[in-house]
C-alpha cells in the first residue's frame, strides 16, 4: 500500500479525567489543550459534575468497572504514547484506573487534582486511598500546585524551600516518578512575578529548573491547572524532553492567560479561551 507523502507516524493521548459541562476545566480543557498544540487526544470520563464559572454544585461518579472498560478499549485501539489523569472522583475509581494502566509502559502525567478552588471537593478519599497510592504507583510525572502538594505529602507549606524539599521526597516515594512539575502560582501570592519548578529524578539527587514569568492578574483562571497538565503531556509527546515540554508549558500557559485576562465568559471565575 503507498504511503502517501508527508505521512508522520501517528501516537495519541488520552486523558483520564472529570467532565465540565462549562468547557473551562477537565476533559473539555484537556481536548482543547491537545488540539491548540497539534496532538490527537481522546477522553475517558471518570466523573460528571454539574458547574459552572462560579462553582461546582454536584459529581456524579462513573461506575470504576465502566472507567476501567473505557480505557482498556482506547488503549487496545489507539497509539496512546501520553495518559494525563485529572479529577479522579473516587478512590475506588482510582485503583481501577491503576489496574487498567498497569501495563501500560508509557508516560502517565498524574495532575493530583483534589479539590476545586471554590472548596467543593473532586475526591472522595477512603480509609486508606489505596486506590489513589496504585495510581500514583504508576505515574511518570507529577503536576501538583502548592496546596495539592501539601496535601500529598501531608506536611504545612509556604516557603519555596519547604516545597522543594516536599516534592524531592515524593520522588524518593515512587520509583516510577521522574519528574515533578510544580505550578509556583500559590507561593508568595503576593508577589507581581511567579516561579514554576521542574524537578527532575537524576542519578545523582534531584536536580532542579525553574522559569520565571509574570503573575498575571485575572479573574479568568478556570481550568489552568488542567490545561498546564495536559499542555506538558502534549509538548512532551511531540519532544520527547521533559526540560523543553516544561518551558513550553509555561509560555503556552502565560499565552492563554494573557490573551483570556479580558474575556467575559460566565459570571464567575471566567475560563481561558484557546482561540
Ligand atoms: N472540574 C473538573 C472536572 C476539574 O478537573 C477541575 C480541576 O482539575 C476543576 C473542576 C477545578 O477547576 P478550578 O480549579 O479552576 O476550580
């Protein structure tokens, strides 16, 4: 069969994450994320939830068996190289995310989302989130900000220092993680510049980068945390470093908040707007 000209070899991501019917965060910001950076992505609900910009009223979670059966078919179909998990509703959810990716040998880009910034919580922990800890087993990368930090390591955090030293340990945690990516927008919120923080496994100890950029200030922040992840797992699909996809991530982040700051889509905190 001729190979037409220009033909690339084909891969793909799936997100593994909670719907927002108001397209600023989750699944929705996931595919946008994907398309604005040229990576064909799939979706495979864990979670409906009933929200808007000014908050979230209600989550309905999808039954694990039914999460576990949408991804064992993606996955024996599609050329997924790249799974980025956000919301995951339930720890019963979680392990049956972790038992369908078991075998699964590429990159996993775990957000720890746990809680909406209005309050409402995403997660529903159980006595012992052993499902949560399977699926942190199996995760590559990690993307929490510093309140998703603090509660994953269950430690106090403020300082940047006391965040680095937090992140260095989950690294020592799972032996999967390579990397941490660290969204600096919660340190120091009073300051007018942000620093985010890559911090890479090595042989050696932990090494770590961080890029500065300006606090841009905006109502307009739905969803960034999502698009920051999904945003990393694309560029790291097409570049294959992870230093290169995070200082892409972040320009791609500054972008859409940017050229969003203006926008009057709902009448809370607004989303950001790929176009
Ligand atoms: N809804 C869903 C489905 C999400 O996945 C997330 C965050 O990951 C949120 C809501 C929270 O968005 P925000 O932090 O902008 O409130």
């Amino acid at each position: 069969e001729a190979v037409l000209p220009g033909q690339r070899p084909s891969r793909a991501i799936l997100s593994i994450a909670g719907s927002d019917p108001s397209g600023g965060a989750g699944i929705q910001a996931d595919l946008k994320t994907f398309t604005a950076i040229g990576v064909y992505g799939g979706a495979v609900i864990t979670c409906l939830t009933a929200q808007n910009s000014v908050g979230v009223a209600a989550c309905l979670p999808i039954a694990p068996e039914f999460v576990k059966q949408q991804i064992q078919l993606v996955l024996a179909d599609l050329p997924v190289s790249h799974i980025k998990t956000g919301m995951l509703g339930t720890d019963a959810i979680a392990g049956a995310m972790a038992e369908a990716l078991h075998n699964f040998s590429g990159e996993i880009i775990c957000d720890p989302v746990l809680r909406a910034s209005d309050g409402h919580d995403l997660f529903q922990k159980s006595a012992d989130n052993t499902g949560l800890l399977a699926l942190l087993n199996t995760a590559t990368v990690l993307t929490p900000n510093l309140p998703e930090l603090a509660t994953l390591t269950g430690r106090h955090l403020e300082t940047v220092q006391e965040a680095l030293a937090a992140a260095t340990g989950l690294l020592s945690q799972y032996p999967k993680l390579r990397a941490i990516a660290l969204t600096g927008g919660h340190i120091r919120e009073q300051d007018a510049e942000v620093e985010d923080f890559l911090i890479l496994r090595q042989e050696t100890g932990p090494e770590i980068f961080s890029v500065n950029h300006a606090r841009i200030t905006t109502v307009n922040t739905h969803g960034t945390g999502c698009t920051f992840a999904s945003a990393f797992a694309a560029y790291h699909l097409l570049l294959g470093n992870d230093q290169e996809a995070f200082c892409k991530t972040v320009s791609f982040l500054d972008t859409l908040l940017r050229q969003s700051a203006n926008l009057t889509l709902g009448q809370g905190k607004g989303p950001l707007a790929h176009h």
